[in-house]
C-alpha cells in the first residue's frame, strides 16, 4: 500500500498528464516545431545526394528499372544469339521500369502512412 506522500506525487502526475492531454496549444506547437524544422533543413547546403533523396521514391526505383532494363539490354544479344533477343530485352526494360515504379510507389505510400500516424 502507498502511503500519504507517494499517492499525492501518483495523484500530481496523473492530473499533470491529463492536463497535458486536454492543451489545445499541443498541435500549434506540434506545428511550430515542424515549421521550424522544415527552416532549418532549407537553411542548410543543399547537395546532389540530398537532391536524390528528395526525389520521390517512385521515380527513383523506376529509373533504377530502366537501367537495369538497359543493362539487360546491352547483356542479353552477347549471351543469346537470337532475333528475338532485342525484343525481349525491350521487354526487359518495360517489366523492370513498370516493377520499379510499383515497388517505389509501395514504399512511398508506407512512407505516408507513417507520417499520417505521427
């Protein structure tokens, strides 16, 4: 059993909690802390590594389809000596272009949802 002074310190903190919970003042500072943020990020230099990660990721992974397409492109007429080579190589690069932008457009949507749940 608690005795006189641990239960007021229980009581202090469960009512400090509550009225932390009821500030309507929590989103604007929620809001203010991200401006601030997003300002401190625009303030810094601004790199070519940075400028792709800014890009969203659906394009990013269906750029890297399209290379490996062409990859594909330049390999498979050395190792497959057919007419029908080249066409399946422009196959290739329409399969790994469309599966790059899905899988791109996958991981931008989870990226969303989490940024919606914060």
């Amino acid at each position: 059993m608690l005795d006189g002074n641990q239960e007021q310190e229980r009581l202090k903190r469960l009512r400090e909690q509550q009225l932390r919970a009821r500030d309507p003042d929590t989103k604007q500072r929620q809001h203010q802390r991200m401006t601030a943020q997003r300002e401190r990020k625009r303030d810094k230099s601004y790199s070519l590594g940075r400028m792709w990660r800014d890009i969203p990721h659906l394009w990013r992974y269906s750029i890297f389809g399209f290379v490996l397409g062409i990859l594909v492109l330049l390999i498979l007429p050395l190792l497959w000596d057919s007419p029908s080579a080249q066409l399946c190589s422009f196959a290739a690069i329409l399969v790994f272009t469309i599966f790059g932008g899905m899988l791109g457009n996958a991981i931008d949507v989870r990226e969303n949802i989490k940024d919606l749940t914060r």
